[in-house]
C-alpha cells in the first residue's frame, strides 16, 4: 500500500518562502509542497520595488523563481490560524489545510509611527503611503501622477530609495530623518553625509535629526510638521520607518516569540513540526531583516528537510546591505564602526567621483567595510569578509584608485 505523500506548507510568498521552495526541489526533495500568500501575485522581489514605480521593472519582470516543477501556488490566500498540535492550517476562506512540516516564511510589516493626524475616521489620510507590496507600488504611482512635492518620512534603505525614485518622477522630494545620517543602521557618518549629498545632486533634500510629528490635511494630506515645529507643504507621504517582523499568527498559536519567531540552529520554531525563516525568524537574538541571510536561512532549512544534508545546521550570516537605486549604490558589511579594539581603519574619499571607500581590519582579516558610489571591488571584498581570508600585504590597493585622497 502505498503511504500518504509527506506534505511541506510554506507560509509566506516572500523571498524567503520562494527560495525554500526553489532549493528544496533542487536538492531532490520528495513532498507535496504548497506555497500560501496573502496577495495575488506569485512571490517577488520587494527590494526592487521602487525601480518598478520609476518603470525600469515591470511587476511581472521582479516575479521570484520557486523551481521546477514548482509548489502548488495559493496565492491570494492568506493563512489566519495555525494549530501546531493538529498540524493544521486556516485560511481566510474557511479552509482548513492539514500539514506535515510547516515553514513560517511571514516576513514584516511596515512600521507606522505615532503621527497626530495620520488618521481620519480610522484610517490614514489620502495620499499616505507605504511601500512593501506591488499593490502599495500601485496606489503610490497612481497618486504620483496629480503630486508635484513629496515628503519621505525615514532616511533608511527604503526612504532613500522611495525618494530617489519620487525625483526621478519629476517630483521635488524632501526627506526627513531622526538619525545624524541617512542609512545609519549600515553607514558610518562619514558616508552617510556622502550619501545625502548624492540625493542632493538628484533634486532630495534631506533634514537629519529631525522628528516628523503631525501630519495636516484632510481627507488629505497637505504638510508635515516637524518637532521642531516646521511645517513642509507635501501633496504624499511616504512613511519608510522600518519594518516589524510579522509574528501574529505564530504568537496565536501559542508559539515563543520576541521580537521574531524564536528558532534554533535547526530553524525550528517552539512546536513540532514548525520552523521559520527570513524577515519574521528571530535566531540567537538576531532579526536580520536583509535578503542575504533569509536565503542562507532558507537553503539550510531546505538541505534539513529535503534530506540533502539533515544535519544543516545555520549558525548565523554575515550579512551585506545593498543599495542600487539609479546613480546611488552602496555595500556595506560587517562591524565599521572608527573605535573598535584591536582593529585599524583604512578610508579613501573622491569628491569627484563621489565615492566613499573604508576597510575596518582585525590583523590581516577583514571585519567590515563600506563602499559608496564605486563597487568596483564590492565582489573581492566581499568575499574576502564572508569567507574570512587573509588580506593581501597592502589592503589599500583593494581601494584604491588613481585621484583618490586617504583620510
């Protein structure tokens, strides 16, 4: 007789979740696998989110691979309860779904902050817009087009790529941020000012260490007042305060939560049978809420549970944050703080060029670095860190580039 095929449901349309599946079915793995999202689209790629409201991406073009043959696709499906002891799903139809191993690929929200005034009758006002799915892409491009002045309310990845985009709309796009410096999770001061004065030759304009603290308008909105009391007139807003992993429906279930989902080494979650990855999995403390580590999460859970290698253990990632918006780019990695122990500082700036080049090194090895508006040497560099290899005699040359003044 033959036994009941194993079944593996995948919560979550993400990056995450779409790169489970791909790595799963390549690696042999034997289940019936179904990939459950909220939205009806297949799994994309929200990084590129902002190319796609300048058109340089089609929504279709950012759709990610699931591999071949690929999962049975639910999507405009949303999963609202899981009963980890019944290993069941709910869906918001009713359904029930039933499971044999379940991987919680749920990613974030976006972080709305405490605006006076956000809302009119329970909802936010017109012209108020998140960007974190193709629908918000949607909304936002529609509202572009009878806008001619934007206000961006976050300087992190998403906000200088929102208002990057917005400027290449024709838009003239003020940003403001409650850092020193734009991109403070990833950027030292230093490139953080290189940055903003990137944005500034694209038409940006950038208030660091400023508070946005009401909005005004209605039914909608017409100015953003600072802290400070400072009134910027706007015809949109674009709130790009972070985002939050999304762990309700875990928490729901009686799962252990923190900040994420709390997993181990294993990616496994408090209950048999139940794992999570990416943007919602919290691991030895960690969020990491970057692409690269939710794909170094999913390609070990995938060796786990396809059989590959069952004894894949993830350990952590060093991760690398990203941006290539248009002329802006940047990478940056690991520890680059000025005043670590035991590390020197390598530093070359080109006003010319505009780029902005730093190694933080512990000895012979690289511990961090960044570089802003030349990555030339992003992939040797980059390398060298995730593999901890030893550096050549004279890292400089790995920067260095004819015009360039050493700080």
């Amino acid at each position: 007789m033959i036994g009941t095929p194993r079944r593996i449901a995948v919560v979550g349309a993400g990056l995450a979740g779409a790169r489970f599946c791909q790595r799963f079915q390549e690696l042999g793995g034997d289940a019936e696998l179904t990939l459950y999202g909220a939205e009806p689209r297949p799994a994309y790629n929200r990084v590129l989110l902002a190319d796609v409201l300048t058109g340089r991406y089609t929504p279709e073009s950012i759709t990610l691979p699931c591999g071949e043959p690929g999962p049975e696709l639910r999507t405009g499906n949303e999963v609202v309860g899981l009963e980890p002891a019944a290993r069941t799903l709910l869906l918001a139809t009713g359904e029930r779904a039933e499971y044999d191993e379940v991987v919680l690929a749920t990613g974030a929200n976006p972080v709305l902050p405490p605006l006076r005034g956000l809302y009119a009758d329970g909802t936010p006002l017109a012209g108020v817009h998140s960007l974190r799915t193709l629908a918000d892409c949607a909304r936002l491009a529609e509202d572009v087009v009878r806008s001619e002045r934007a206000v961006v309310i976050g300087g992190g990845v998403l906000g200088v790529s929102a208002a990057r985009a917005l400027a290449a709309l024709g838009l003239a796009v003020e940003v403001v941020h409650q850092a020193p410096h734009l991109v403070e999770r990833h950027l030292d001061e230093q490139a953080g000012q290189a940055l903003r004065t990137a944005v500034f030759a694209l038409g940006v304009t950038v208030y660091p260490d400023n508070r946005a603290r009401a909005l005004h308008g209605g039914p909608r909105v017409t100015a953003v007042e600072l802290a400070s009391g400072y009134v910027l007139d706007t015809d949109l807003v674009v709130i790009a305060c972070g985002v939050r992993p999304r762990t309700g429906l875990a928490h729901t279930a009686g799962l252990t939560v923190r900040r994420g989902v709390i997993v181990d080494d294993r990616l496994a979650a408090s209950a048999p049978g139940v794992y999570a990855i990416g943007d919602c999995a919290e691991h030895r403390g960690t969020v990491h809420g970057l692409a690269g580590p939710a794909w170094d999460q999913a390609d070990v859970l995938a060796a786990r549970l396809s059989g590959a290698d069952p004894g894949a253990t993830y350990t952590g990632s060093r991760p690398l944050s990203r941006l290539n918006a248009g002329p802006l780019e940047y990478a940056a990695f690991g520890e680059v703080g000025d005043d670590l122990p035991g590390t020197d500082v390598l530093r070359l700036a080109d006003a010319t060029r505009g780029s902005y080049k730093k190694l933080v090194l512990r000895g012979d090895r690289l511990v961090g670095g960044i570089l802003l508006g030349d990555l030339a040497t992003v992939g040797d560099l980059t390398r060298a860190y995730e593999r901890d290899e030893p550096l050549p005699a004279d890292p400089l040359q790995l920067i260095v580039t004819q015009g360039a003044a050493q700080w």
